[in-house]
C-alpha cells in the first residue's frame, strides 16, 4: 500500500504519469529532461504561481485559507532558492515539476489545487517572459553605459582630426568624435531594438491553458497587473505556441553584436604598429606566452569570436520553430538553452566593453600624420572645380588626372604648387591653395550629419538627450 501511494506521488509529480502503465525508460528521462537549464527559470515560476493562486482565489477555487497557505509555502521555496538552500532531484523533470514538488512537503495536498486551469504551457512561457523583461532591462541599461563611455571619449577628442576609410582605404578626413559617434548611432538603433523586445514579451500568455483557455474565472487582466506584464495575450493558441518574443531578443542581440564586432576589428586593425592610433588599456588586454613584447587585444578578439555564437541562437531558435504545427510542441523546450546563451554573452560583452572604452587613448600625433597618406583632399579639389562651374564628371576626371601625376612623383595632392594646378586646367586660381587644409575640408562638410565641428558637437548634445531618454524610459518600464 505504501508502495503503491509513493508510485502516485512520484505519477503527480510528472504531470501527466495517471494515463500510463509503464514508467518513462531511464534513457528517455534523462533525454527530456530539463532541471538544469531551466533552474534559472525558479523565482520567475514562482512569480506566476503566486499570481496563478490569487486567479484561483477570484475564481472561487480556492478559499483564502487554502491561498494563503500556497503564498506562504511558495515565499519559503523563494528564500530557499534566494539563499541557496533549494535541494535539487536530478529526477524531477523541470524546474516546474521541482518547485511543486518542493511546495506539496511544504503544505500538502492543497499544493495539487495550483495548478487548476494551468497547463505547463502557459506556466512555462510565463516563467520565460518574466526572465526576459528583467534580462532585457540589464542589457539595455548596460549599453547605455557603453553610450556614456563612447560620448566621454568623442568629448574627450574633440576636434581631432583623423583619416577616415572606404574598403579600408584612405578616404576623406573626418574628425575622431565623428568617427566614435558612428558607433553611437548603431548602438541607438540596438536599444530601440530592444525596447521592441521587451514590449514583444509583455504580453502574458497566464490562463491560456494548454492551448484553448481555461474554464475557470480568472481575471486575466488583474494578473497582467500583478505581473507586471502590458497587457495579456489575444488568442490562448497563439499564446502558448508563440516564441516570436524570444526571437526578437536574439535577434535585436545579435545585431549587437555585430555592431561590437566592427567596432572590434577597428581597433585590433588601429592597435597595431602599422596603424598606431590606438593604445588599450592594459588591464584589458593580455601578453603572449612565448614573446615578452606583445599586447594581445583579446577583448575586442574574443568579442568578435563571441558574435558568432550569437548568431547560432538565432539560427537555432529560427530552424527550431519554422516547421511546428500549432499549437505547443515540445521542440520548443530548446528555445532556452539559445536564449540564455545570448542573453549571458551579450551581458557579459557589455560589462566589458564600457570600461574598456573609457580606457582606450588615441595617439592624436600619429592620426594626424595619417592625414599626409593617401591624397584625402582630392575630393575637395574636384569640389573646387564644381564650384567654378565645371560638371563634377568633368572634376573627377581632371582630379584624377591630378592624383596620378602626384602618386607617381611620390607626393601628396595637397603639397601640388598653384602652377601645377594651372598645367591641368586653367579654372584653376591660386586660392586654390589656402582652400587644401584638413580642418577646411572637415569643416566644409557642415550639413546635418556631416563631420564638421559644429554639427559634431550638436550630434555629441543629441546623444546626451537620448542617453537620459532610454535612461528615463528604462525607468518607467
């Protein structure tokens, strides 16, 4: 008899044993199984279970004696969790099943009544939306420090002018903050990403049942509330089948990503001896251990290497979820695993990175060196020549003419004497000269957007409104 209630239990605490007559095979347990991944998943069930029992109370379910009693046993299983002292049963299936098992040595048979009208469908995605907003919230502000480090370094260097690149060539000059600024745009974009995620998950799925609702009178919208969710899903069946919400938080991660990985590869190209505009900061850089001379930049390296495992969750849950029937199924167990691995690489990469940033020191003698190569005022001279009246077509072929004469003596345009100038066309005057200078160049491109000064130090006042507008954002989410 003893053995039979145990064997009834241990049914009750798979969820779902009373249909079968044959236990799971050992190897089938240990295929399903999920504890260890979704453990992390703990506080956030608790969370909805607690909600879940202030559903049953409204919907006449359970007494307040009986809600009080599962409150109180579920607030223990948090501080234990909290505090470290939860014992896991590499048995129990899930996170889920563990904390109801937990909850039933705790109070009993009134633990069965919780999960009335609930499914593991929606218990599950609950759980995971919950993680999400709060992991979400982290990334966003952890960029914003990443923002703040990128505008205190363009602040910093302000003025400084720099050669800037096309197919990593010698392009035009452009000023240093402009340059870093750049990167502020892309990183503009990442946190609109996610704050499109974030919405994307505030959706709670809570009384969807396993797929068709469930009978019970729960008010949907006061558990929204108390969740701290923006309002509750639309249809049950799309609510429990419905992993959109993660793609989207891999997918604004991954773009993150890439964004950190250019920004890597610039400054493993600029950290070199060829380039030498950079110097790291020590403390984020490692040496060799074979030659004594080296500073590795295995920061900006491993970031780039760490992009790619982001794009692997996205694929992952993408080719995961483009075959699946509605409604719920159980391949969409491993949306998480894809998930947490990109929410913990890209937390981790933004913790680094801010500090890394505000470490960072431009040698701004040998930016301006740079300036000598690669004759970046021949675009100022075909832009002289239109200003004279002659179709830009026609500069760019005199200005090309111009360039090739200057390279095969060795020399830069810029250096070309007036008389020179005259020799490939006579509109060309001798103010020509005065009109070849970096800071000219630079302060001639003044249109919204461009690098000039002022418009740099208007995009650099633009960022510090937008930093204390997601920060302000953040706060009311």
């Amino acid at each position: 008899m003893k053995k039979d209630k145990e064997q009834n239990i241990n049914n009750v605490f798979k969820l779902w044993g009373g249909r079968f007559e044959q236990e799971p095979a050992e190897v089938v347990n240990r295929f399903t199984n999920s504890l260890l991944t979704d453990s992390r998943l703990a506080l956030y069930d608790i969370k909805g279970s607690v909600a879940q029992a202030e559903g049953l109370l409204h919907a006449g379910v359970l007494n307040p004696t009986e809600c009080d009693r599962i409150k109180q046993g579920l607030h223990k299983i948090e501080l234990e969790f909290k505090t470290g002292r939860f014992a896991f049963d590499d048995r129990d299936e899930d996170i889920h099943t563990a904390i109801e098992k937990r909850l039933h040595a705790h109070i009993g048979d009134t633990a069965y009544k919780l999960h009335t009208g609930r499914s593991r469908n929606d218990q599950v995605v609950t759980a995971f939306r919950l993680y999400l907003l709060d992991e979400i919230k982290v990334i966003i502000s952890r960029l914003l420090d990443v923002q703040t480090a990128l505008r205190s370094q363009a602040s910093k260097y302000q003025g400084v002018p720099m050669p800037g690149f096309t197919h990593t060539q010698h392009a035009q000059p452009v000023l240093l903050s402009h340059h870093l600024l750049a990167y502020t745009e892309m990183f503009n974009r990442d946190i609109e990403r996610l704050f499109h995620a974030y919405y994307a998950a505030s959706s709670m799925p809570l009384g969807s049942g396993a797929l068709a609702g469930t009978p019970y009178n729960i008010d949907r919208e006061a558990l929204s509330k108390l969740l701290g969710f923006k309002d509750i899903s639309a249809n049950s069946i799309d609510a429990v089948s419905d992993r959109d919400f993660a793609a989207d938080t891999v997918y604004a991660v991954s773009v993150l990503m890439m964004h950190f990985s250019r920004l890597s590869e610039e400054l493993v190209l600029w950290s070199t001896d060829e380039f030498g505009f950079v110097s790291l900061p020590d403390a984020f850089t490692t040496g060799s251990s074979i030659m004594p001379q080296k500073k590795n930049p295995d920061v900006a390296e491993l970031t780039r290497g760490k992009t790619g495992r982001v794009y692997g969750s996205l694929i992952n849950i993408l080719t995961m979820m483009k075959g699946l029937p509605l409604a719920y199924d159980r391949d969409m167990q491993e949306d998480k695993p894809a998930v947490f691995d990109a929410v913990d690489t890209v937390k981790i990469v933004l913790e680094v990175w801010a500090p890394f940033i505000s470490g960072l020191s431009f040698n701004t003698a040998r930016l301006k060196g740079a300036l000598l190569q690669g004759n970046l005022l021949a675009t100022d001279i075909a832009d002289y020549l239109v200003r004279q009246g002659m179709p830009f077509r026609k500069a760019h072929e005199i200005t090309g003419r111009i360039v090739l004469y200057a390279v095969k003596k060795g020399v830069d345009v810029a250096s070309l004497d007036y008389e020179t100038f005259k020799a490939f066309s006579p509109v060309f005057k001798p103010e020509i000269r005065s009109m070849l200078d970096m800071k000219t160049s630079i302060n001639s491109r003044a249109v919204p957007g461009g690098t000039a000064e002022k418009q740099v130090r208007n995009a650099m006042e633009r960022l510090g409104k937008k930093i204390k507008h997601y920060g302000d954002l953040l706060k009311r989410l």
